[in-house]
C-alpha cells in the first residue's frame, strides 16, 4: 500500500510540472515533434522494458483498438495541449484541463446505458464553465490577434479535454488486452507514429532546434511524463481506490500554476484565483459521491 500511494504521489507532482515543461520545449521545438518525440521514446522504452521481463505485446487484433485510442487521447488529448499552450500559459493550461471530468460527464450521459445528468452533476458544470467565462472573459471583449489566440487555445484544451473523455469511456467499455501496461506501451508508440507522421507532412522538421533547456524539458516530458507517471498512474489505479487517486486532478493545476508564475513570470492575478476556484469546486460538486 506504501508503494501505491508512493505511485499516486508521483502523478500528483510529475503531471503537475509537465505543463511547464512542454511551455519550455515549445521555445524551439515544434508542436507535432514535440507530443510526437514525447510519446514515441516514451513507448519505445517502456516496451522494451516489458519485454526484458518477458511481456508480449498486443497483438494485430488489437491495434485497430489501441490506434483509436492513441489518437484521441494522445494525438488529440495531449497534442492540442501542447498547441494550446502557444498561446496560453502553462498553469491556466492545467486550470482548464481540470474540465475534463465535466465532458467525461456529458460523454457518459450520451451514450447507451451510461450515467443520467443529476442535479448535483448539473450544478457542477455550470459553477465550472462559469468559472471558463471568468477566465477568458477578458480576451473574448478585447478583440485583437492575442485575445483571438488565447480563446482558440482555450478551444483546442475544451476538445483535448472531450476526446479524452471519449477514449476513457471507450477503456471502461472494451476490453483493450489482458496486460495495461503493454497496452499503453504499444498505444504510445502507435500515437507517436501518428504525430511525428504529422508533423513531417508539415514540414516541422526543418524549423526544429535544441537548447539545453528545450532537449531538457522534452527529455522530461518523455520519461518522467509519459514513462515514469503513466505507470505510476497504472499502478495507482490497480491498488488505491478511485476516489483517491483522481485528487491529482486537484493538485496538478495548483503545481502548474505556482511554477508559471515562479519560473517563467506567468500572469497572476485575482481573476485567475477566481476562475481556479470555480472550476475545481465545480470539478469537485460533479465527481461527490451522495
């Protein structure tokens, strides 16, 4: 049990760092590249580490599963965050992200037999979506390229957020192998294919240059994001109930935030405290039991 939450703790602190670091390698590495680079190494290592310990990986029948997967959750659900945060900055990245709870609500009571809205999961969407207008209220009445670029960021989080929430009611839904750890092995290196496949169509590789700072930032996100937490992540969820492990949600958009502000002088303000608040209290009111 020390272990899980051992595990559970490393999820709280690494997925709260990597919106900073993905702020910091977007300083000269392209967005496809970037997801791409991140989840293909990440795959890569972890599935040789499976297999030195005698793990097959799925087979043929079940990558038409896993490439569906790879592709919202990984090709959309993380690739439009690093787009985004071009635009928007790394803590009110996390900030909005912490939605993702809201749409896996609406994505659930959309589908056959899934969850009906009640009105505790109601009233929690709208005290977080007003806590989303409180965010970007300003840049929507601003007008101008910036504001422009801040509100289709926010966009792109909303439908990073909503293809996750899909992926993860199609997990729940099917059986995607016996093993989840070379299944999430194999869907990272199929996610990375994808990207970095995107990313040469459009020409990324020749605008793609390393500092120390950048290759740091992007060998973090690699192995301490994707390999290190995702099977902390794995792991957590097999030994501690889920009640528990999804208060990193909580704790991620804090981390973020003070290391926005502290490292790279992000925006602080009021109004960011504000539309923080709302949004995890909303965050919270929908995923209260009773």
């Amino acid at each position: 049990m020390t272990l899980a939450y051992l595990a559970w703790i490393t999820v709280c602190v690494v997925w709260g760092t990597t919106y900073l670091a993905i702020r910091v390698a977007l300083e000269t590495v392209p967005v496809l590249l970037l997801a791409g680079f991140r989840w293909f190494v990440a795959g890569v290592l972890l599935s040789s580490i499976l297999l030195a310990t005698g793990r097959r990986l799925p087979g043929p029948r079940m990558w038409g599963a896993l490439i569906f997967l790879a592709f919202l959750m990984n090709v959309l659900g993380n690739g439009l965050v690093v787009w985004a945060e071009k635009s928007v900055a790394s803590g009110l990245t996390a900030v909005v992200i912490a939605t993702t709870p809201f749409w896996t609500v609406l994505v659930e009571a959309c589908l056959p037999r899934g969850d009906r809205f009640s009105r505790r999961a109601i009233a929690g969407l709208a005290i977080g979506f007003i806590g989303i207008v409180v965010l970007v209220w300003p840049e929507l009445t601003m007008g101008g390229s910036s504001g422009r670029a801040f509100v289709a960021g926010v966009v792109a989080l909303q439908t990073a957020s909503a293809a996750w929430a899909v992926g993860t009611s199609y997990t729940r839904r099917h059986k995607i192998g016996n093993d989840p750890f070379t299944a999430s092995a194999t869907q990272m290196m199929f996610s990375g294919v994808m990207l970095l496949s995107l990313a040469t169509a459009r020409g990324e590789w020749a605008a793609l240059t390393f500092t120390p700072r950048s290759f740091a930032a992007l060998v973090y996100l690699s192995i301490a994001g994707s390999l290190v937490a995702y099977t902390a992540y794995v792991y957590a969820i097999k030994h501690l109930p889920l009640s528990t492990v999804s208060l990193y949600a909580y704790i991620n958009p804090i981390i973020a935030v003070a290391l926005g502000t502290a490292l790279l002088g992000e925006p602080f303000s009021p109004r960011i405290v504000i539309a923080a608040v709302l949004v995890l209290a909303g965050m919270w009111v929908v995923g209260r039991r009773g």
